[in-house]
C-alpha cells in the first residue's frame, strides 16, 4: 500500500521536484580529477537507466535534461553499443573495458571499435586488456578526440609482457585532464603530451627500454603542464647509471621546473635517474612522494633532503620500517596512523638477499632524510621470520634505532627477537643513548632469549630516570 501512495505522490510532482530528485539519484556528477581513475567504478553511470523506462514522461525528461543530470552511455563487456549509438540523443560515451579475466569477444570488440569511431563524443577510455587486443583498439584512435578527458590505458595488472605500446603520432586530445598509460614505448614529445597541457593527472608506468625517456627531455615536458596534481613515473626496468650518466653529458639538464599544484609524486627506477630530477624540481604543495628502487648496491641520494625540505607539506610523524625476503620498505605517515590516505612518503627497494643488506639500506636512507626523521615520535620495525639470526648484527641494529632522536613508542614485530637482543646494554655504554626520548615499548612476542636483554634495557633506563613503560602483546 506505501508505495502505492508512493508511485502516486511522485506522478504528481512536477518536472523541476522530479529533476530535483533525479539529481540526488547520480552518484557523481563529475569526475574527481584528484584521484586516479583506474580504479574506478564506471558502471554507477548507468543510474539513469532504470528511472528513464519507468514511464514515457521520465523518459522524456531525462533525456531533455541531459547536460543538466550529466548523463553517459557506457560501452563496456556485454553492451549493445551499436544499438545505443543507432538512438538519439548523442550522449557523451564511456569506454571501459577493464578488470575482467577474460578476453573480449568478437561483437564485444566490434562495438567499441564503432564507439571510437564517434571522436566527438568519447570523454572517458579506461582499456586493460590483453597485448593481442589492445595494440588493435590503440591504432583506432588516429585523430583528435575533442572531448576526451580520461585515458587510461594498458595490459592487465597480472600480465607479464616484454612489448611496448606505441600510440599513433596523429592521435590527440586537447582537454585530456587524466592519462595513465602503462607498458608503452613512445617518446616523451609524443604529439599527445605536447597539445594536452591542461593535464591534471601523468602516469606512466612500466615505461618500455626501447623508449629513450632522458631526465632532460622528461623535464622539458612537465615545464609544460603547470595544472599537474599527480604524478607518476615509473620504468619496466632499471636503466644502468652509467647510461643516465651518459645522457647528462650529452644533454645536460638546463630546465627547472615548478609544478605549482603537485600533490602526489611517485617514482620507479634508480637514484641516478631520480637524482638527476629532484634539483631542478620545485613542488611546494607536495603531500605524497612515494619512491621505489630496483636493487642497487648502495644508496646514495644526497638531493632528497632539500627537495623534501622544501615541500612545507610534506610531514613525517610515524615511520613504520618493513624487512620482507624479496622487499625493504620505509613508510611514513603524518599522524600516527596507517591509513593509506595519511600515507606521506615511502620508499621501497627490491633487495633479495640478507637482512643485513637491508638494514644497511635502511641506515642510508635515514641519514639521507636525517632532519625530516627527526620529527617522527611513533616508530614501527617489522621484521619477517624468514630471515635467520644470523643475517644481521648487534651492531646494525643499534646504528639504526641510535638515528632517531625523538622517537617515543617503539612497536616491534620480531618473532626471532633480533631486535629485541640489541636493546641490551653492556658494560660502559649509556641506557639513554639509544632512542633518548622513548617512553613506550610495545612487542607482539618476545623470545626467551630476548627477554631478558630487553628487561635490562627496561631496569637501566628507570635507574636513570627515563622509564619505558613495555606492553606485550
């Protein structure tokens, strides 16, 4: 019986309460350029479909009203595309094809093909689709799409595949806002990068070895987009520094660039290459950098401090140090929290091998950003129980935790107690000098071993009159 009365009510509203309501029906009316689209769920774009078959009178106003309820027709897996674009009115279009473990059938393929074709329409491409597939789709954007706001394009996440993608040099678009491309091979003075200066969003990821992405040329572009807020640059494989030495004797950096509205800052690839950018960089509103290396013998990033520095932005307070088998990672948040939006700065390097040279690497890292590690209270060292006892030192140990100044919980996750075992003080050596300023010691499990080193930690430090309350969890 209510939605009877229900169905009656609504019949009788007029059409602006009908659009009025309609609006709060659209789940977004626009974009959030400030985040990345490759995650996102195009198929809340299809709301508008069942209100508008509820009655010729809803049809009618919806689609007399669409610029207003910003509607869009999408063009994804199992959609009659042809039979969409055979009606009026001529919608803007979505292409999606992504996140789907399985290959596009035939008509499927057919229907976006027919969907490129409509230039003048297409805001959004989102394609993650096999190499066999999607080299074919790529070569049908030859000209200027006029309208395109969003692309974002390469194989899916769980591929491997050495080939490059190549974009066809005619192809265009003037007000692209976000483009994501990933495994391609084309230069970085692509016609495309160079007529879409209104980008909001760069990512390019798994950059292929055959494409010649020098720290000179890369600059020159990103001179060119002033209105970037991320920004993503990351390489299929490590480029030897002595080749990045080479193109900087060649072509020597003389471009500095200012990215006023830089927010987001990620990187993949070597010191040398980052090195050579961060100098020449200014991003005063920088809030996230998150860097990753491929293994290298040592760490040498005498640049990172002042480019840190300068990012007024960019804030450390709890720093939480990851020791897996194949993986080191440092991550740093603003407030003590893990939430990936709190997330500041991280950097990750690839290091298959002891912990010892992962520790080592940790110890680099620290002395490169020494002043900005000054400032985190809340610190977290978690240690995988692969490794073996043997794989790093007392001393190591100690070198690292002595880095930090002003730290006041410790959490330690060490089933092997390794950490534990280096808290011990012998004989001639200050309970303060390590971690001065702590006040709480927090373990999910302490050995046998262990337990006694840090129990003489815990009793030195009270003698002195700088106690640490340990909590076992």
């Amino acid at each position: 019986m209510c939605h009877r009365y229900l169905r009656a009510f609504i019949h009788f509203l007029d059409d602006d309460s009908l659009l009025h309501i309609f609006n709060f029906c659209h789940p977004a009316l626009a974009v959030d350029y400030n985040r990345s689209v490759e995650w996102r769920d195009w198929s809340t774009e299809r709301w508008w479909y069942k209100p508008a078959h509820v009655c010729r009178r809803w049809r009618y106003l919806i689609l007399a009203s669409a610029s207003h309820l910003g509607l869009s027709l999408l063009c994804t897996y199992d959609t009659p595309v042809a039979d969409m674009l055979a009606h009026p009115p001529p919608l803007p279009l979505i292409i999606d094809l992504s996140d789907k473990p399985r290959d596009i059938a035939v008509e499927e393929e057919d229907g976006i093909m027919l969907a490129l074709h409509h230039r003048d329409r297409v805001h959004h491409i989102r394609l993650r689709l096999p190499f066999s597939k999607l080299q074919k789709l790529i070569d049908a954007t030859k000209e200027e799409f006029t309208m395109l706001e969003t692309l974002c394009i390469g194989p899916p996440y769980w591929t491997k595949h050495s080939s490059g993608l190549m974009l066809p040099n005619t192809f265009q678009a003037p007000n692209l806002i976000q483009l994501i491309l990933i495994n391609f091979a084309f230069p970085i003075g692509s016609p495309l990068l160079m007529t879409a200066t209104g980008l909001v969003t760069l990512s390019l990821q798994n950059i292929h070895p055959s494409a010649n992405h020098s720290p000179h040329d890369l600059l020159q572009q990103l001179s060119l987009l002033p209105q970037l807020k991320r920004l993503q640059i990351g390489f299929h494989s490590p480029l030897p520094s002595r080749d990045v030495e080479t193109q900087l004797l060649h072509r020597p950096i003389i471009t500095h660039v200012t990215l006023p509205n830089l927010h987001s800052f990620w990187f993949k690839g070597v010191s040398a290459y980052l090195e050579a950018l961060l100098p020449r960089m200014t991003t005063p509103l920088l809030k996230r950098l998150q860097i990753v290396f491929f293994f290298q013998l040592s760490l040498s990033l005498p640049h990172l401090l002042p480019f840190v520095s300068a990012a007024n932005d960019l804030r450390f307070g709890s720093a939480t140090f990851l020791f897996r088998r194949d993986v080191f990672e440092m991550v740093v948040f603003t407030h003590r929290s893990s939430w990936s939006d709190d997330l500041s700065f991280s950097l990750r390097i690839f290091c298959q091998g002891h912990l010892d040279w992962q520790i080592a690497f940790a110890i680099q890292g620290l002395r490169a950003l020494r002043t900005v590690f000054s400032a985190v209270e809340h610190l977290t060292l978690d240690v995988d129980r692969m490794f073996q006892l043997s794989e790093a030192n007392r001393t190591q140990w100690c070198e690292l935790l002595m880095l930090f100044k002003n730290v006041k919980t410790l959490v330690l996750k060490d089933s092997e107690g390794m950490i534990g075992r280096s808290l011990q003080v012998d004989d001639g050596e200050s309970p303060t000098e390590m971690l001065p300023e702590l006040k709480e010691l927090r373990s999910d499990l302490f050995g046998h071993d262990d337990s006694n080193a840090v129990n003489t930690f815990i009793d030195a430090r009270r003698h002195t009159g700088r106690p640490v309350t340990l909590l076992l969890e």
